[in-house]
C-alpha cells in the first residue's frame, strides 16, 4: 500500500535577488556557481543577444568579461533598480550588462 499525500510544487526561484545573494554570502562553491550563471548568459548574449537588431551589450574586444567582473556589475544594477531584484535573473543580467558594456554607435 503506498501512501500519498497531495503537495504543491513551488516554481525554483531564479530572481535576480536569489543570484546576487548566492555570489554575495554563499559559500565558495554557490559563489564560484553564480559566476559560472552569469558568464554562461553573457556568452549566449553575445551570441545572439538583441533587442530590435540591435546587440544588448559589446563586450571588449581583447577578453570577454569574467563571471565575477557580471556579477560586479549585477550588483549595482540591482541596488539602483530595486524592482529588478525579483525579476527573473535573465532580465537583470542583460539590462546590467547592457550597463556596464555599452555599444558605441559606430
């Protein structure tokens, strides 16, 4: 006989306040995880990240930015706009990267 009980699933939260906590006070290896996150997204964005045609960010040319220098720039984006701290992570990263990596009109 197998007992069941009913129980709701709660949607993971993948905020970008979750993130930015997990770099700040986790421990080295949920530190070292969220770099790992935020390079991952940067990288994809770089790839095929744009908004109208027009790319989110232009990371420089001579090295890619590191997880630890997004995280860097998550930080002050989320202290700024305290509304994108419960956003999904995706969203804060890209509007901070879009920040802190500007593309200059050529």
């Amino acid at each position: 006989m197998a007992l069941s009980t009913h129980g709701r699933a709660e949607p993971p939260d993948i905020s970008a306040q979750r993130l930015l906590t997990s770099w700040q006070k986790g421990d080295p290896g949920m530190k070292m995880l969220a770099e790992v996150i935020a390079s991952a997204f940067a990288s994809g964005m770089s790839w095929a990240g744009t908004i109208e045609g027009r790319a989110v960010y232009c990371a420089p040319t001579s090295a890619p930015p590191t997880g630890k220098q997004i995280m860097s720039a998550l930080e002050p984006f989320v202290a700024d706009n305290p509304e994108a701290a419960d956003k999904t992570y995706g969203f804060a990263l890209s509007a901070s990267l879009s920040r802190a990596f500007p593309c200059v009109p050529r």
